[in-house]
C-alpha cells in the first residue's frame, strides 16, 4: 500500500487512534497498581490521557502534513471560529489546570463552589461535580451540612471567576457559634458556665490542635484558640451568651443538635429563663490559610 495517499493515511490514522487507546488502557492499569492513593492515582490516570491524546494529536498533524498546504487558509479560518466559539471550553481547561496544579481542591474537600455547597466527586477536565450539600445560607430545601442527594455539575472556569471556599483541604474542622438570650434579671453567669461546659463535652479541641500545629508548620498564620469560650454581650432587652468551639465540618450539625438538646435540658433543670436560642451560622465560614507563595 502506498502511505503517502490518501487512504494510506487513514490507515495509519486508524492504527495511530487504536495504538493510542491500548497505551491509555495499560498505562490505566499500571496507575492503579504503583499509586495507592486513589485522589492521586485519579489525577495521574487523567493527565496520562491527556499526555497521550496530546501526542496522538501530534503526531497525525504529521501524518496529514503534506495536504496542509492546500487546506491551510481553510483551516486557518475554522480554527480562529473554533477559538472563538470555545472560549468557554477552553476557560475550563485552564481550571482544570488551576485546580489541579495549584492545589485549589481534589476529590474528597468539602468546598463552596460558584455559591454551591458540597463534597467534590469528579474533577474532570472541563467539569468539577459536587455531591450538594445545604448551606448555611440557604438556598436549598435542607437548610443543614447535609447531602441533599443533587450532583451538581461547575465549569471549571468558575474556580478563575469566583472564589473558591475549601472546608476540608487544610483544617478540617469549623467554629460554630451557639446564642443564648437572657432576661437581665436571670441567672446569665450561672448559664456561662452550662453552656461552656456543654461545648466542651462536644468540641473537637484536641484534633484541632493538631490540625492546626500542621497548618502553622506549613504557613505562617498566628496561633489561633481552640478551646471552647462563652463571649457575653448585652443590649437594652437581653444578655446575649454566646460559646464559640470547634467541630470537624462532616459532624457539625449532629453535633449542634446535641448541644441544643443538652442546654436546653441543663438550664430548665436548674429553673433559668430562656427568651432564644439561635445557632450563629455565619461563624461557620471555612478558614482559608495564607500561601506563602
């Protein structure tokens, strides 16, 4: 057979095309045996696709190089439509590259995405989907950090346009405020100390120290309290408590409900008027640290 035709070249584009698809199947493979890590071995498998589309890519603009010279003012002019008409497409590749390589967030961070909640599943090359979660702003039926069972699907190019909250990448854990309102003629110090030790029962202090030892150990952020503390404030109706602590991001709302049952529970016991209750949500904002770099 003659190579240099026409239909020598489709059959070399063929072999070329199917020889690529077997080297991405076996290098697959051989992924998944050396990286035990399945976040790093995802990553790894995906940018060998790319690699080796990119060199598939390559090497039939060499295969079908000496019929440029009559298709190239044709394809001159489709490639600067193509560009154009795929700005899009091409914003969410550069993402993919943003989120990747720039450690933005990987498959398994709970993050805030273009004003979406929820735990990263897929980071494909033009797509990033989250499993939704409800957020403290609402916006969806469960008003809770919890699943809703939606995927929701986020060009990548929103991680360049809008910021990007990760609840889970370096410190997994959140401060929640808890709210206590008092009648000034109450017994407001006794319920000081319930509401600190209530929060102390639950609060994650001790693995948050730990977690944040190794976030100061890799940035240079100021030592940061961890510990359980009731801040007091008053208006001209109430006393307003307020017991800031620490839990990990995936319990937080179990955890707030027991601490709403168990106060509850210890200031009726020991006879205190309580005009409200409210769990300050706003406090639960993910902690960024500052790179470095």
């Amino acid at each position: 057979m003659d190579w240099d035709t026409t239909t020598g070249r489709f059959v070399i584009t063929g072999i070329v095309v199917v020889g690529a698809y077997l080297i991405t199947a076996l290098a697959g493979r051989a992924v998944r045996r050396i990286v035990d890590d399945p976040s790093q071995g995802y990553n790894a498998r995906r940018l060998l696709r790319i690699a080796i589309g990119t060199v598939t890519l390559i090497g039939l603009v060499f295969v079908w190089r000496p019929l440029g010279g009559e298709l190239g003012p044709a394809l001159g002019l489709a490639t600067a439509g193509l560009a154009f008409a795929m700005q899009e497409v091409i914003g969410a590749i550069a993402g993919w590259f943003n989120i990747t390589f720039g450690r933005v967030f990987r498959v398994g961070d709970r993050v805030q995405m273009a004003d979406v909640h929820g735990d990263v599943i897929d980071i494909s090359l033009l797509k990033t989907r989250l499993m939704e979660i409800g957020g403290p702003e609402g916006g969806t039926w469960v008003r809770g950090r919890q699943h809703t069972g939606r995927v929701v699907a986020i060009s990548n190019k929103a991680s360049f346009t809008q910021p990007v909250f990760n609840y889970s990448s370096y410190f997994d854990y959140i401060w929640d405020e808890f709210e206590v309102a008092i009648p000034h003629h109450g017994r407001w110090a006794e319920a000081t100390d319930i509401l600190e030790a209530e929060a102390a029962r639950i609060s994650a202090s001790e693995g948050a120290r730990a977690a944040m030892a190794e976030v100061r150990r890799r940035f240079p952020v100021p030592a940061t309290d961890v510990e359980p503390r009731v801040f007091v404030r008053t208006d001209e109706d109430y006393v307003r408590l307020s017991v800031r602590f620490v839990v990990p991001i995936r319990n937080a709302r179990a955890l707030e409900d027991t601490l709403n049952r168990r106060v509850h529970q210890r200031l009726e016991e020991a006879g205190i008027e309580v005009v409200g209750t409210t769990v300050v949500q706003e406090a639960a904002e993910p902690w960024e640290p500052i790179d470095p770099a």
